[in-house]
C-alpha cells in the first residue's frame, strides 16, 4: 500500500494536480458567471437586440478568471519542465507548487460567479439606463480585484518557488 502512495504522491504529480485545480476551479467560476451573465442578457436581447454589444461585454468579463487559472497551470507546467526536460520535484517541492494554485483557484472560482451576478445586475441597469454601461462594467470589474489578487499572489509562490 505505501509503494502506491509513493508513487502518486510525487512531488511531479502534486504540482501537475495543483496546476489541474487552478484550472478546473476558476474554470468553473467562469462558466458559471458567464452563464448567468448570458441569461440575463438574452433575457434583454429578446426585446432589444440592439444591445448585443453592450450586453457581450458585460458577458465576458467572468471569462477573465479562467483564464488567469489557466495562466498558472502554464507557469507550472513550464516550471516543472513538462515542455521540455522534466525537473525531479522533492514531495515538498511538489506540495508548495500545490499550495501555490489554490489561491486563484478557489478565488478564481468565488469571484466569477459574483463577477457573474454584478455584470447580471449590470445588464438590468443598460435594459433601463442604456447610456449607464461604464457604471455596470466599472461595478463588476471591482469583484475581478480579488481575483487578480489572489493571481498575483499564486504566481509569486510559482516564481519563487526553487525546483530541480
């Protein structure tokens, strides 16, 4: 049993799961807050399809999270030499790099999805206020911070992080 945990719990394998995680959650978010953006705006593009721009740019703000995942995982996997020679990773090595996914990883994930009910809410505004879309954009970028924050944050550990 302990020659499987061994061979799973490498320090390689922790940081390709945590670059995984990054992935996944903010993914997620994202998906979630884009869907829930995209409802209200085909809600108002059904009476208005004039406003098709104005709504798209409120739609993609919440994609911005996953894509900031996906940056981390890139950082990573470059790390760790997976595009070229693969860097031998202590399990503490690998575990740091783990941790170091997690902050725009669950972040990635909580601020898209308010990302997505703040650019939701900011569909409503330009369906009665069309002329207010800074207002609505300004409001969900604000939610975005954290996430760049938390990007920031996991990045610094990835860099500063010594392997090989």
């Amino acid at each position: 049993m302990s020659e499987i945990i061994n061979a799973v719990f490498t320090g390689q394998n922790l940081a390709i799961f945590g670059a995984a995680l990054a992935v996944a959650l903010s993914g997620w978010g994202s998906a979630k807050g884009v869907g829930l953006v995209g409802q209200a705006a085909d809600g108002l593009l059904s009476e208005d399809p004039n406003k098709f721009g104005k709504t798209l740019v409120l739609t993609a703000l919440p994609a911005t999270q996953g894509i900031y995942g996906l940056i981390t995982a890139f950082m990573i996997i470059i790390k760790i030499g997976l595009f070229g020679t693969p860097v031998e990773l202590t399990v503490t090595q690998g575990a740091v790099l783990f941790f170091a996914c997690l902050p725009i990883g669950l972040v990635g994930l909580g601020s898209a999805i308010h990302q997505g009910k703040v650019a939701a809410a900011g569909v409503s505004l330009i369906a009665k206020k069309e002329g207010e879309l800074g207002k609505a954009i300004t409001n969900a970028a604000m939610v975005e911070t954290y996430a760049i924050f938390a990007l920031l944050v996991s990045l610094l550990i990835i860099i500063l992080t010594k392997v090989g």
